[in-house]
C-alpha cells in the first residue's frame, strides 16, 4: 500500500516512522521549502528511501497514493486533497487511524484553553495511582509514535485539537472533555460557529459504557445542546453548586457528586494544599479529578497527584515581584478567551503587554474583563494597530517595538500593587518561533530590570 503522510511536522514524521513499521510504501509532501524542514527528519526519512516533496503539493503524487494521512497544520481546502477526494481516495487524521489499535482505555481533552494543563494533570493523577500511562497527542509525543513501541501502557490521555478531530473520522474516547470553547483559529475557519462544531466532534463516535464531561458554565458549550451525545452518558463540572451529577467548587475545594458508585453521598477533594488556586486552574481540577475518578483512581492517589503537580510555564506564571510590582507570564493565551480568563483572575490594576500575530479573534470579547482592571496596554507585533482600534478606548496605550520596549515600558508605568501581565491574544510567530520562545524574552527582560 502507497501511505502519502501530508506535512513533516512532529506528527507527519511520526507517521511515516509507524507505516514503514507496517511494510508500507511512505512517500511524504510538505507545502514548505526544503531548506525550512527539519533536517534530522529528511536524514531519517532519506535512508529509509521515502521520497519527499518539498515546496509544493502536486495533484499527482495525491493521485497516486491508495491511503492518505494529514498533519493537523495542513488545511483540509487545498486542491491536492480535493483531487484525491474527487477519486475516493481515503483521508485520515493520526486520531482515526490510531484508536483501533489502542487497547487500553482513552481519556481525551479537547477546549479552546486549558487542554495541556489539564492532560498533563490527569497524567499525574494516573501516575499516583501507580498506573502505567501514556500522555501525548497534540501536546509531546504524537500518537504514532506510541504506536510504533511497545503499546503497553494502561491509560492512555491525550490532548485533542479542533484540527485532529476535523480528521478524526471514527475517534471515539472511553472519557472525552470539553472544556470551553471561546473564538480561536477563525484564520482558518469559516466562522465561530464551524469552529465549535470541530470541538464537539469529540462526542461524535459513542460506544457503550463512555463519558462525556463537559463545561456547565460556558454558555456556548450549554447553547448546542443539539451537539451533546448522549444525556446519559454526560457529567457537567461548573464553579458553582449547581451539578446533580459531575464535579463543582465548594470554596476550595472540588467535590464530586451523583456518580456510578457514590449514590447519596459526595466525594471532597481539598486543594488548599496545591498549586491549583486561581479559577482557572481550580477549573482544571475539577475536569481532571473527576475522570480520573470515573476511571478508577482511588481518591487518596488523586490527593497526592493534585499536591505534587506543578502549574506549566507560560501559563499564568509569576516571573518576579519586583518594586511591589508583579510580573506574570501568560504567553500561552495565544487567544481571546485565555486572555479573558486571566484577566478575570487578576484583580487588577494591571498593565497589559498583548499582540502579536492575529488570528481572526474577535478583541472586543476582552472589554468586560478589561473594565477597572486594565490601567495600560502595551501593544505590539503584526496585531498591535487591530487591537489599538478595537479596545484602545478603554484605557491608554501605547504600540512599541519589542518585547524589551514593552517590559522597560511597563515598569515605568506600574506603580505598587500593580501586575504587569504578558498576555498576548495572538500567535508569536511574527516576532518569536512559538509562545514558549516569547515567554522566555519576556521573562529574560523583566529579570533584567533589576540587574545594574
């Protein structure tokens, strides 16, 4: 069988590691020149004799393949796949194909915000159970690659992205979460509506004995109840007392209630002792502790999961306290939601460094949250003149060159109490090569206003 693996990303390389392992014959095409690909990968894929194609998608090698795999970065719209489409050839994403050679049981997360933190935490949580798991997906290693080893692991958590589930055909979870869904990638959807109907997908293929959680504080994950599985099959998590069967927030702590098991009584869960006590990350919890209940932790390994976890950087992460100033580094809310939620988690007054590549989000959802609590932005990047016309009503601001401007700026203006807060809202890949390599920057600048 002739494989043709779309895109040489992480994942693509993955999968033409796993189909050589089956005794196919890979070929791989990237849109990109040859010169910007990875060329450990090429080395790899050069001695194991699979031709690549760079710089360009011809209809022909489409044409030719009987069996075809997309990286989740290519778009779905390109005319080599619509060629390929117009002769019936099939066309996969990594999370169709791998679910039927999983054995062990799947959680899977899926949200605009949250998902790695809440993928990585299920995977502590699992851990401390003393179970032997596999966490990866769209975060760390791609499926395939798990595929291609022993596949011996007894839990399987992944992290799902609405461009893995737009190619997840038959992908159904033991457990699948939804966490939010806020305006992200409209860049590559044709409106917010088709965006949130990707998200659900992860409901689309129930089999008995499943569980769907979803988020009942987020009205657009309430609003399409036409989209839910099976009401039977769904748990609901929400900060307030309001959840007959799920998880909710009784000041500190997640208490889970109304589950198979834990008739008339409720289960409580005490993070005063965490890590995990801003709202978001209390929401985090909530998702995690409950499925990693329903699969089966004992909660005594839960409670040491929840107290040995680390938040992960660039996620609402505090740098410094410098002057009486804080300085936070939240550079992965790459959109308009995860900048709300950590405005949201600030009482303010704060000074606000955000911009950078747009995404087709919507800014003016930020005006809420930005009321009494943004003194000053500090804009920057391909971004900045969209976002200044879009909130620069609300507070003063200013558009600067660079990161270091933008901190040296934001210590001027920051007085005592204040919070200076990376939060961009867009991608970094105008400036910096992802959100980790902007964090850094943004971390080296503000260490450096205290050196002489």
């Amino acid at each position: 069988m002739h494989v043709l693996v779309v895109g040489l990303g992480k994942s693509g390389i993955a999968a033409a590691r796993f189909f050589l392992g089956q005794g196919a014959r890979v070929s791989v095409t990237d849109a990109a020149p040859r010169q910007n690909l990875d060329p450990d990968a090429l080395k790899y894929l050069e001695d194991h004799g699979v031709p690549v194609e760079a710089g360009s998608h011809s209809e022909a090698l489409f044409r030719s393949a009987d069996r075809i795999m997309v990286s989740p970065g290519v778009p779905l719209n390109i005319p080599a796949l619509a060629a390929a489409r117009s002769r019936g050839i099939p066309i996969h994403g990594e999370m169709d194909l791998v679910r039927g050679l999983i054995k062990a049981p799947v959680a899977a997360v899926t949200g605009t915000n949250g998902k790695t933190t809440v993928t990585t935490l299920l995977g502590k949580l699992f851990s401390a159970a003393g179970k032997k798991v596999f966490v990866g997906g769209n975060i760390g290693t791609p499926l395939f690659d798990y595929l291609s080893g022993p596949r011996d692991a007894e839990v399987v958590v992944v992290e799902v992205s609405s461009f893995q589930l737009d190619t997840g055909g038959h992908f159904a979870a033991d457990v699948g979460m939804l966490l939010n869904i806020t305006p992200d990638h409209l860049d590559r959807y044709p409106s917010f509506d088709a965006y949130a109907e990707s998200k659900f997908r992860i409901f689309s293929t129930e089999k008995e004995g499943t569980w769907a959680i979803l988020n009942a504080d987020d009205p657009e994950i309430m609003k399409r109840t036409d989209l839910w599985p099976d009401p039977n099959s769904c748990l609901f998590v929400s900060q307030q007392p309001k959840i007959r069967r799920g998880a909710y927030l009784r000041g500190r702590h997640v208490v889970l209630t109304g589950l198979p098991g834990l008739t008339g009584r409720e289960e409580v869960y005490d993070l005063s002792g965490t890590s995990l006590l801003t709202p978001v990350n209390m929401q985090n919890a909530m998702f995690a502790v409950l499925a990693a209940r329903i699969m089966g932790c004992p909660p005594d390994d839960i409670m040491e999961g929840l107290a040995c976890f680390s938040p992960l950087p660039h996620r609402l992460t505090l740098v410094s306290e410098t002057n009486m100033v804080r300085y936070y580094d939240d550079s992965k809310a790459t959109n308009v939601g995860a900048v709300y939620a950590a405005l949201m988690s600030i009482p303010g007054p704060i000074v606000l460094i955000a911009g950078g590549r747009d995404k087709g989000g919507d800014y003016n959802i930020l005006a809420p949250a930005m009321s009494g609590r943004v003194k000053a932005m500090l804009l920057l990047g391909e971004a900045k003149e969209k976002m200044a016309a879009a909130l620069g009503h609300l507070c003063p601001f200013e558009l600067v060159r660079d990161m270091n401007e933008a901190v040296q700026r934001a210590a001027n203006l920051a007085r005592s109490g204040d919070t200076v807060l990376l939060s961009p809202a867009c991608a970094s890949f105008d400036m910096f090569t992802g959100y980790a390599h902007r964090g850094e920057v943004f971390r080296e600048a503000v260490l450096a206003l205290g050196r002489p």
